[in-house]
C-alpha cells in the first residue's frame, strides 16, 4: 500500500454555514485541515468585528475536540464597510483578511459591492497593513455570458485595481479559466489564487452529462477543456501563486435538485484525496505539500503547520449522500471513488 505523509494542509477557501448545518460537516474539513480560511456570505453577512468574533467561537464550538483546527475568519466587504472597521482588524489575531462579492455573482451576495470605487478608502487602509482582499472574480452583469464573466471582469474590474493599489495583497478565489492563471502568472507576487478540486477536475460537459447535472454546478460555472487544463496545471506546476482553497459550499439536495438550483459543491468531504489522485496522475505528488500545506501559509504571513498527516493510496468509496441539517447533502463524485484518501 502506498503512502504519503506531508504537512497538514489548510484550506484557503471554505464555508461552513452555521448552525446545525454546520455541525454535520465541519469534522470533514477538520480531519484534513489545520486551519481554514472561513467564508462570511451567511445570512446576514459576516461584516463586522463583533459578528467574526462571535462566529469563530461558535466553530469552536462545532468542532470534534480530537482535531486541533483552527478557523481563520473573514469580513465581507461592503459599500457601507468604513477604514475604521480595518483599524480593529488588524489587531484581531483570528481575523485574516476581508472578501469582496460583486452584487448578484453568487450565494448570499446581496450584500456585496456595487461599485469597486465606492470601498477605495478601505482598499487603502488594507494595503498598508498588509490585510488580503480576497476576491470572487466575476461581473454580474447578465448581458455577459455566464462563461465569460471571470474572464471579463479581469479586464473590467481586476485589472484597474491592480493598477490603482499595486502593493495591495489579492487572492483571487477559485479561479476557472486560462485567462485568470495568465493573469494571476503575469502580476506581481502580491497576487495569488485559490484552486478548486471541482474546478480542476471538470468541465462545463459535466453540467450535461444526458441532462442538467445539478451538484456539479458552482460559481464560477464549470469553463471549457482548454481552461480546465490550464488550472490543472498551473495547481501542479510549483508555482507558490497557486494554493489550495476547496470552495467546498454545501447545500441542502433539495435546494440543489429545485428550480433554485443553488450554486455550490461540497468537497470537503475527501478533499485532500481528490488533490492527492489529481497531483499523482500529472506525476506530481511530490508539488502536493508545497500546494496544501506551504504556498498558503507562506502568502497569508503565517507559521506554517508543524501536525503532519499521512494520505493513503486506497480506493475510498464516496457515499451517495450525508446527513445535513434537516435535509440530506450529496457530496463531491457521489457514488463514485477515489484513489486517495487521509487517514483519519
């Protein structure tokens, strides 16, 4: 049996929801992950200080006392977020960084930023102490096609940050097409980017495999052939730009399987043996560490994890669905299998 043993990774990209939902999934992520950067698009959103604080301590709460997890939380930015709030940030250790949704791109994005000029004053108190924005790269606007919005809201919206805060730290969240690693490989090294399993193992031919295939839809939406192969390979290139962030984002199976049909796929469940079976078959298991475990940590200014953690070369069988609140979720490949899994 063949075995891996490595740095136990984080995950730069995930939401745990709240409450009884979160409870039945949190111990997934917490099994694989050391630390994790939290999402805050709950309902109503994370936008303050006092609300991080208080959900971070009910994560605690949530998590099985056998695992040494540790959530690093977010601020969702807004046009009402003020400088000030940055102030407090800044001097609050779980806090890591704020997350910026353009309104209407995906879950609970009501609340986000209508207009990037309006949160300048903000964007300049990050840049000067070092705070990330981390960014879900896609218009709105629904006279661009779905499968065009990353690509233009790198040149409508990216790129003219770039230029007006060049030092400011950005990871671009779960990037899909070619477009965003040629961007992300072309910037400066205070530009970074997350890479989902989801994203590197389909295309937008899954969504359709006889008919509208509902747990494979996420947002970013699923990119063609040619995109898919440029996120496989910029995830295993070495490149310390690209990191892991799973955007693992459960949803009830009847909200998937209803005419809401709500974006998100949840692949906390074997995560890291989806990345371990992806990296071993482009013969790359030995860039696996470096893109779980320090590309991240090394980006964020963090220590990285001294708990190691071993991945066995073992056919793991993903179950058709799990318990999830008062629903059932279906995760990442059900009813299939993967070559990898942790030890747990």
């Amino acid at each position: 049996m063949q075995t891996l043993t490595i740095s136990k990774p984080d995950d730069f990209h995930l939401h745990l929801r709240d409450g009884a939902a979160m409870a039945n999934i949190i111990n997934y992520s917490a099994a694989q992950f050391s630390r994790a950067i939290v999402m805050p698009n709950l309902n109503p959103p994370i936008t303050t200080v006092d609300m991080a604080m208080s959900y971070y301590n009910r994560i605690l709460n949530s998590v099985n006392k056998k695992y040494n997890f540790e959530p690093l939380m977010t601020l969702y930015l807004t046009d009402n977020t003020r400088p000030s709030e940055i102030d407090i940030v800044v001097q609050t250790e779980p806090i890591k960084a704020l997350k910026y949704y353009p309104v209407g791109t995906t879950t609970n994005s009501d609340y986000g930023v209508t207009d990037i000029k309006k949160v300048y004053l903000v964007l300049e108190s990050m840049m000067k102490n070092q705070l990330p924005l981390l960014i879900h790269g896609e218009v709105s606007d629904t006279d661009v096609n779905v499968f065009d919005r990353e690509k233009v809201f790198i040149e409508k919206v990216l790129s003219p940050l770039v230029d007006d805060f060049c030092e400011l730290k950005i990871v671009f969240e779960h990037i899909s097409t070619k477009a965003a690693v040629d961007f992300v490989l072309n910037a400066n090294s205070n530009i970074a980017a997350t890479i989902t399993p989801q994203h590197i193992l389909l295309n937008r031919d899954d969504l359709f495999n006889e008919s509208f295939q509902p747990h494979n839809y996420c947002l970013p939406v699923l990119k063609e052939e040619h995109d898919r192969l440029a996120v496989l390979g910029a995830a295993t290139s070495g490149n310390p730009k690209f990191f892991l962030g799973t955007d693992s984002a459960p949803h009830g199976r009847t909200k998937k399987e209803s005419g809401c049909g709500c974006a998100g796929i949840f692949s906390a469940y074997n995560a890291l043996g989806d990345y371990a079976e992806i990296f071993e078959k482009q013969n790359k298991l030995d860039k696996l560490e470096a893109f779980a475990s320090f590309h991240g940590a090394d980006f964020y200014g963090l220590k990285r994890n001294d708990e190691k953690i071993t991945l066995t070369k073992k056919e793991k069988n993903i179950p058709e669905e799990l318990p999830f609140d008062n629903d059932k979720l279906v995760p990442f490949r059900a009813g299939g299998n993967c070559a990898w899994q942790a030890k747990r």
